[in-house]
C-alpha cells in the first residue's frame, strides 16, 4: 500500500491500527483527477463533493459581493477539499486548481461511516480540521496585524512546516507552484509589493524563491523575523499513541 | 431538563434522541464561573481545560511577538471555549470573559466517550467546529476586504444570527455587552472610527448600538447593505434529522 499524504498526515497523530489504515485507504477508492483553472467546489452550489487531494496544490477562495477575490488558504496533498460542505447546505467558497490534481472523492455515507467505525481516527480528522482553523486565525493576523515583509516570510514558513508533514518539504526548501500574483492575493499585497518584499528576504540572506522553489537560506533567523511559532500546526497529538 | 444552548445549537442540526440528550446533559456536570477579566484559556500553556460557554459572553484572542492582540472571535453561551486545546499541545490562544460567565468544564475522556458512543452527536459537534472555521473565514475577508461601515455591519448581523440560534436574539436586535473598543480590535478599526461608522448606521436608519442593545432598524437594508449571506452560519444539516 503507497503511504498516501492523508495517511502521513493523521499518522503523524494516531498511530494508526491496520483496521484504520484499511479503513483510509477504502476512502481513496474513487480516483479523479482536474486541469488546472476549473473549479472542482463551486461557491453557492448545494450537493457537493467532497474529496482529498493525493497530488497537485489548489486554491481556496471566495468571491465577494462587490466581485473581489479573497483567497481562503492553499491545498496541498492530505487536505481534505469541501469537507465544510459535507455538513453545509450550500458551499460557502470555490476551490480551484493551481496545477492538475489528483483528488479521491469521498462519498458523505462512506465517511461517516468511516468514522463512525474508528473514533480515534475521527478525533485525527477533528484536528486536522481544528489545524485547519488554527491556519485560517493566522491568516486572519497576518492580514490584520503583520507588515508585508513578515506577513510573506510567515506564509512561505507555514506552507514549509505543512509540507514537511507530508513528506513534500524540509526546513531546506520545497516545491512551491505558485505564481507572485496568488501569493499577493492570498496575502492582502499588490504582486509588485510581493516582488519587493521577496527580493529583500532574498538579499537579507534568509529565503529564496524562484524558479517554483522556496530554498529557505537561513530558516533560524527567518523564523525569528516572522515571529513563527510553529506550534498552532503542532503535530504531536497527546491524546492518541 | 433544562434547555442549555448547545442542547439548542446541536438541536438545530440533529433531531437529538433521549440517549443523545442524556450524554449532552452527562457533560454538563462541573459547573464552574468566571469573572470579567480573569483568563479562562491561556495561549501559550499545556493541558488547557475545554469547556462550554452556558451564560455570558467571552473573548477569544491572541498576543503577538510584539505585543499587539488581535481579536479573534468573539463566545455566547453554547459556544465551546478551548476544543482545540483538546487536540494540540499548547493553546494557540486566550479567552476572556467579557462579562462573568458561567461555563461547564468538559473532560477530554468524557467528551471523547461521548464522541465516540453517540457518532450522530459527533457530526453535529464537527458541524459545530466546521462553522466557526467559516466564522473566521468570514472575519478574514472583513478584515481584508470590506471597508469600515461594511465591516461593523456584517460583524453585528452575524452575531444576530449566532445569537438567535441559542434563543438570545432576533431579527428585532439583542443584548450586546461589547464596548467599542473590543468592537474596535475585532474589526482592526480604532474605537474612534467605529463610534463614527455607528453613528452613521444610525443615521442611515439601519441600526443602532446603545446602552447594551444592538436594534436592527431595518433588518432588510442592513442585510443589503452589508452582503450578508447567513449560508455560512447556516443551520439546517442536509445529513441528520
């Protein structure tokens, strides 16, 4: 069985019994995949899907009232995408492509199911969603309260820390497929600003990113730059060994 | 049995049976109280306790690296205080009570019995939790997006539809104890500024904040005015009945 990036994820909380390793691995049964640029959760839709996405990075956002775009958070491998949906009626944001994806689309009776069956895994997927509210706060403080040269260093230092959970990043760098103009989206910046800012973190010897690379030059001082503290994306469960 | 507001909240989504209703009431045995100002969660300290807000209104909040806090909800009773704490090792926050409060103590093993016995309870508890990532999403984009008026406008509906799920509002108005100044480091405004933006929805006839109350004037054209969609608050689960 290949370690899928959801497998790698809650196991970084429970130590997962066979029963709840077969359990997974039945939810990855329905195997799709989308280009990049079409949506696969449509804002205001009632009945949709829920999937995990197995490779490939999306994009979470909301299009406003007035028309203006605000991007939610990135997807990356174990994420679940429109799970909000499973217990909503209508889907409160789109969730779109940034590469082609592979996602396993998880039937609502089979997930409940699922968790009905393994409660120590349902507890992992009440954190991994408790982590995902966890980044939304800090995304909300990055917006409210940190400059733009510190706001960028603790964005590109979160995606690292979620990345290295599932065996896709290290606090040297990581693959990174997203343009100047999602960061700044992402970011409440101007992609000129985000240029600006990147440039100077690049000179200031502490991160580098070009290329679809993130090569993080001195992680120690960037971390203390960013006031990154890690710890809302805490892996170490201290409730299930 | 009286009718607690998480017994109303959850009911809002699950048609809860006897049993469920039992294990709800099985948590609510330590009853413990708070004053105004004396910290209930602790960002920053291990093994927080979790517990459920039964009267009165709390704070939840995070200090920066440099001192700055940003606000990043607001509780009413129904609402859980520290859940995530149940999962993480350090809180990633504090809570305050905003007036004395009344809450229940909830035991990690108690709650993940419950959990685990009454799994209908469990997606509504996960409905719950999925609601105030939406929640914070929400206050993401008003942050970053909307201007001021906007801003107090949708922060006033959405606490108006919180509120009347657990039975304390309507679209008449409710009892607010918020100063400006917690509206204020919510909203990423200063206290000045908001005391303007509320005078001019005043004036507007749309609606007023005075004295403890917040009266929708003119629920309708509040409503419009500030592009608020209640679907991400929205109370009717497809799943459970």
């Amino acid at each position: 069985m290949e370690t899928k990036p959801l497998v790698r994820k809650l196991g970084a909380l429970v130590a997962l019994t066979d029963v709840e390793l077969r359990v997974l691995d039945a939810l990855h049964k329905r195997r799709r995949t989308f280009a990049t640029g079409r949506d696969l959760v449509h804002q205001g839709r009632a009945d949709q899907a829920t999937y995990i996405l197995v490779s490939g990075w999306a994009v979470a956002y909301k299009i406003l009232e007035d028309g203006q775009r605000q991007i939610i958070d990135f997807l990356i491998p174990g994420d679940f995408i429109g799970l909000r949906g499973m217990v909503s009626h209508l889907s409160d944001h789109s969730v779109e492509p940034v590469t082609d994806i592979e996602v396993t689309e998880v039937l609502v009776a089979d997930f409940m199911t699922a968790l009905a069956d393994t409660p120590r895994m349902a507890i992992a997927v009440f954190w991994a969603t408790s982590r995902d509210e966890a980044m939304v706060v800090e995304h909300l403080i990055n917006i409210g309260r940190r400059d733009a040269a510190v706001r960028v260093a603790h964005f590109l230092l979160e995606l690292g820390a979620r990345l290295a959970l599932v065996g896709l990043g290290s606090k040297a760098g990581y693959a990174c497929p997203l343009t100047q103009y999602l960061l700044a989206d992402a970011l409440g910046l101007s992609s000129v600003h985000v240029n600006r800012v990147l440039r100077q973190l690049r000179d200031k010897g502490m991160v580098t990113f070009r290329d679809g690379f993130v090569t993080f030059d001195d992680y120690g001082r960037l971390t203390e730059f960013a006031g990154f503290d890690p710890e809302y994306l805490d892996q170490i469960g201290p409730l299930l060994k």
